[in-house]
C-alpha cells in the first residue's frame, strides 16, 4: 500500500461522470472522490472474491482426481524423504 497521497486528473468519460453524478444525488456519496473510492475497493473486492472462487474450483477439481484415483498421493515423510537426498 502507498503512504503517500497520489494526486490525479482523469477524464473518464460522459456516461461514467453521469454514473457518479446519479450515484452522489442520491446520497451513497458526498462528492467524486468518494464514489470514486468506493468503486475502487469493490472492484478489489470483486477482484479478491473472484480469485477465490478460481482457487476453489481447482481444488475441487485436484480433489475430484484424488478421490477418483487418478492423482497418486505421497506421504509428507516421502516428500521429506525426496528432498533431503
């Protein structure tokens, strides 16, 4: 994270300065900066949660292969083993 304080100017477009507008008129926001912030950490949330849906999914599937029996499993004393040679 960055300590210190990023000035900046964007042009984002009519459509979007319209969203922001609509969004501060009806009183989720005060001003731009604000709707602007809070879109940011949706997106990271959105980010954030569809990056766990991913690891979920491929866990589900590795574990659908164990149990099927199509992914040999290895004791942690034999990983130990390997890598200690």
């Amino acid at each position: 994270m960055c300590s210190g304080v990023i000035s900046m100017n964007i042009n984002i477009g009519r459509p979007y300065e319209e969203a922001i507008r609509r969004i501060i008129d009806k009183g989720y926001a005060g001003n731009q900066t604000e709707v602007i912030r809070q879109a940011i950490l949706a997106y990271e949330r959105m980010i954030e949660e569809e990056e766990l849906m991913l690891v979920h999914r491929g866990v589900s599937i590795e574990m659908g292969e164990v149990l099927a029996g199509k992914t040999p499993l290895t004791s942690l004393d034999e990983v130990r083993r390997l890598i200690t040679k």
